[in-house]
C-alpha cells in the first residue's frame, strides 16, 4: 500500500518527441504528488507537484496528469530537448514526513 | 548561495573502519533527511531529523547513526562500515517536512566504496 511504481525504468526518445513517464499508487490517502529531476553528479531537484484535486498542471513543456480513479499519474515533457536527459523520480506522500519513492526513470533525449 | 553541501562527494573505506559524512545547509531549514540511492531502488530515506535534537528512523536505517546538535548540520555515521553499505548517499533539508508547500533541497551526494 505504501509503493509508488515508476514505469518505463528507461527511455530513449528523439528530440522534439514527448517523453511519458507514468507512476501507481495505492493509498488513496496519498494528498501531493512532486515529480524531482535528476542530472548525472547531483541531487535531485523538485521540478513540477500536483495535488489530488486537479487533474493537470502544467509548467513550460513539463505536464502532469492525474487520473484519481486509476490512481495513476504521468509526466509528459513536449518537445523534448537533449537537456532533458536526466533521471526522474515519482514521489507521493500524505505527511510532511515520509515521501514514498518511484524507483526511477533514466531519459535519454537522442539529438 | 542557498545550499546543502555534503562532504566528502567520493569514500573509499574498508569494512569496519567508522566514518562520518558530514551535511551542512545555509537556509535555515529545520528539517533535514539523509537517502541512499541504488539502482533500481530510488531513493529510500535512512533517517530524518524535524528540529534540532529531534532524529527519527527512516525506512533503512540499521548500520546507520546520525545526530542533530545544530539546525545547519546532520552528519551520517557509519560505526563499522559493510559492503552492502556501498551506495550514493544524498542529504537534504527542507522548510518543513517534505510536503506540498515544502520542497526538498539536496546536496550533491557522496558515493561511499565499502570493500
């Protein structure tokens, strides 16, 4: 009930495609939803959140979408960029103390 | 600058021999959280500390000790040091808990060697 699962592990998208990474719940507790990018030598760094009471949010190329139902949300990065390339982390907690981890995703944005 | 800054970014040790990695932040943040980060694993939180000389276990913390004396620092201890301790560790603080409204800063990480 705790786990987030985190899918694709890896993906190689062209430049200028969209890049989708997808991550489950289950604990329909779980209230925000942060999204942390990874660049190769440094920590993550928090990049987009959304709350259960939206379904999209969206910042630059970079969109959430949230499917409470399903208990599934993504991100999509548009048009994506050589840049992009990094690792992304799904996350989701409903305390302020304990956020519970995708195992990750490496993206490869191929020029 | 605003950061959290870990030292040293590269350990090489042998099994038993005690170390401490050190974490320090600039922002004032009363919370503060160590990680280690393996391959298909993510993140998993060893320990955090809400304020000052208030510590509590995380989701992996055996072979793990930490304290909170001052609100900039969180050192890591590792008392005797094993091979399935060989990992990226990564220290982060926050302004409160790691909630919506709280994001969390790391550091640039430690990559600990264990032989």
């Amino acid at each position: 009930q705790q786990q987030v699962k985190q899918s694709p592990q890896s993906l190689i998208v062209q430049k200028g495609g969209i890049s989708i990474i997808n991550c489950a719940y289950e604990n329909t507790a779980f209230d925000y939803f942060p999204w942390y990018q990874q660049f190769p030598g440094k920590g993550p760094a928090l990049l987009i959140a959304i709350r259960p009471d939206v379904s999209e949010k969206k910042e630059g190329r970079f969109t959430i979408s949230f499917n409470k139902s399903a208990k599934q949300f993504s991100l999509h990065i548009m048009d994506s960029q050589p840049g992009d390339s990094a690792t992304y982390f799904c996350a989701a907690t409903r305390s302020n103390y304990q956020l519970i981890w995708g195992a990750g995703t490496k993206l490869i944005i191929k020029p | 600058e605003a950061q959290v800054t870990q030292n040293p970014r590269y350990l090489i040790t042998v099994t038993g021999k005690k170390l401490t990695v050190t974490c320090s932040q600039n922002m004032n943040h009363e919370y503060m959280s160590w990680y280690r980060q393996d391959p298909g694993l993510g993140l998993r939180q060893i320990y955090y500390s809400m304020n000052v000389e208030v510590t509590d276990k995380g989701d992996v913390p055996e072979g793990y000790k930490v304290s909170r004396k001052e609100k900039r620092n969180f050192p890591l201890i590792l008392e005797s040091p094993s091979p399935n301790q060989t990992s990226l560790y990564f220290c982060a603080s926050s302004r409160a808990g790691q909630g919506r409204g709280s994001p969390l800063h790391f550091g640039n990480g430690t990559r600990l060697t264990v032989t």
